[in-house]
C-alpha cells in the first residue's frame, strides 16, 4: 500500500493549528503585543518555554518574523510576515468552517 504524503501546506496547517498556543500569540500579536515577556504576562497557563517553541515553528513556516534590537537591555519583538497574514486568512477560513459544521450539527 502507498503512503499518503501530505503537501507542505497540509502539514503546516496541521502543525500550527494543532498547537493551541499558536491562534493566541496570532490573537496577541493582532491587540500589538509583541514581546515575548507580555505575551506571557498576558496569557494565564502559557509558559515561556511553550511560547517560545511556537514562535520558533512559526517563524521556521516563515509567518512571524522575529526583530531584535540592538540595545541593553536586549529587546525582541515579533511581527507577522506578509505571507503570515495569507496564512492567518486560511485559518479564519478553517474557523468559519468549523462554525457552519456546528450550526449544522445543532440543526439535526
């Protein structure tokens, strides 16, 4: 039996969406939160560490990208990339989905 293979963009999907961290830090990111020391202050049950393997994923699918500053103390911010704003629109796709299905399952 062959293997299904799933396109680059199935598997981001799949890995972004299944991070439950990842539509948050989108939603901070959208109310200009952009440090990673207010993400944290900002969420109740996200750890730095957790933060920073999302960023760090979503960075590598190039939809963050992260800007750091020259100065002392160190400064460090992220930003959604032009092709992270394309992204983010599938999954508002993804969502509007979602939400037809359980209008549809209330229904029966």
């Amino acid at each position: 039996m062959n293997k299904i293979e799933l396109s680059d963009s199935a598997q981001m999907v799949q890995a972004i969406y299944g991070c439950k961290w990842s539509i948050t830090i989108y939603q901070l990111l959208a109310e200009g939160i952009n440090r990673p020391g207010e993400m944290v202050r900002s969420t109740e049950g996200l750890t730095t560490k957790v933060m920073n393997q999302c960023l760090r994923k979503n960075i590598e699918f190039g939809i963050l990208e992260r800007i750091s500053y020259n100065e002392v103390p160190p400064r460090v911010e992220y930003r959604v990339t032009d092709f992270g704003r394309k992204f983010m629109n599938v999954l508002d796709e993804i969502e509007k989905l979602q939400n037809e299905i359980d209008s549809t399952r209330k229904q029966v």
